[in-house]
C-alpha cells in the first residue's frame, strides 16, 4: 500500500512537470511569432511595437514609416502625407516616398509638384524646360511660350496738318491697334501700335473762326 502511494505521487508530479514544459515551451513560441508585441495599440495601429511602434493599420488607414533619428516608426494615417503617395493593396494600404526632386505625387512615375529648382512638365522635374517651352517661375512648371498679339489696324484717321482739317493741301493721318496678347519672358517682342503717313487733300479755306480737329 505504502509503494503503491509513492507511485501514484512521481506520477502525478512528473505529469506536472510535462504541462509546465508544455506552457513555457507554447510561451517561448508565441514570443518568437510576435516579437515585442504590445496589446492596446494606440492611433490606428491593428498591431504594434513598444520599440518599432505600428507594426499593421486598421482597416483603410494607410501604414507609414516615420524617422526619428536613427529609428524608424510606423504610423497609420487616413492619408498619407506630403512627399508620399499611398497604395491599396490586398493585405496592406502603404505610404511610399516620393522620387528626390519631387514635393508631391500622384504615383512613383507623375509627379503634380516638384521640389525647389525644379519646373514640372508631364509629371517629371526638370532643372531647364525643354525646347519650345519656357519656365513660369510662379507656378514653377514649364509652360508655352507667349507670343504677342494684336488686334487688326482701324481706319485711317482724317488728313490733318498741325490739329486742322483746312487750310492745307499736305497734312498726315493715322490709325492705331490694339495688344491683344501680351508675350511671356521669350515671346516675340509686340509691333508699333500706331502707323502715320502722309496725305493730300483739296485744299479749302478755312471759315472764320474754324480751328479744325485736333
């Protein structure tokens, strides 16, 4: 009686042991699957890092990583920011850098801002817009260049010499235009927007008191 309860007692602790092993070997597993992973995540994140912050975002937010020094930390954001652009994938919706001379983008391939000293054209930067075009340094893109415009010639002024329409058989008259488009930095310079030539009239006197036109 007396061996038989010592067996049963090195049974039961040897099965003891065994789920002892069993806990600590499943804990060492799970700790190998999710390094560091905390529980409560804050702003967005689906899973995250006491080091490494964001590890997976909620459903539609976008995962980011931010420097801060010489660490990274991932982020979740509605969108994302200035110097990104975001695509949706399957299992993940991903913020991803612009190219370097690039301030904002659509896409890795078409830019929609370029960085200082760069003019945008097609979506690309250029430091000089090529040929035929010109750089706007206010929207600070490549642009067509300008060139001036003017409206047709009006009629002949009358024949007058010294502000008179009289007493004269030589005299001058003039017609003028308008610009209708003023030319960019490398347009083509605008005409002369009047013409005057001269002209002959019969003469006639000029009644008492008549001063003519001026």
């Amino acid at each position: 009686m007396h061996l038989r309860l010592i067996s049963w007692f090195f049974i039961i602790l040897n099965f003891m042991e065994y789920i002892g092993s069993q806990n600590a070997s499943r804990g060492r597993r799970q700790r190998r699957m999710h390094p560091n992973v905390s529980q409560g995540c804050q702003g967005g994140c689906a899973t995250c890092s006491d080091y490494n912050g964001c590890l997976s975002c909620k459903p539609r937010l976008f995962f980011v990583l931010e420097r801060i020094g010489m660490k990274q930390i991932g982020v979740c954001l509605s969108s994302c920011p200035s110097g990104y652009y975001g695509t949706r994938y399957p299992d993940i919706n991903k913020c991803t850098k612009c190219k370097a001379d690039c301030d904002t983008c659509f896409n890795k391939n078409f830019c929609t801002k370029c960085k200082s000293g760069f003019y945008l054209h097609l979506g690309k930067c250029l430091g000089n817009c090529p040929e035929g075009l010109e750089a706007n340094n206010h929207t600070m893109e490549c642009v067509s260049i300008v060139h001036c415009e003017a409206s047709e010639w009006s009629a002949w002024s009358p024949c007058t010499k010294k502000g008179k329409t009289c007493g004269f058989k030589r005299g001058t008259e003039t017609r003028v235009r308008e610009i209708t488009q003023h030319p960019s930095a490398k347009g083509n310079l605008c005409p002369p927007t009047s013409e005057t030539r001269k002209c002959t009239v019969q003469r006639k006197k000029c009644q008492k008191g008549e001063r003519g036109t001026k």
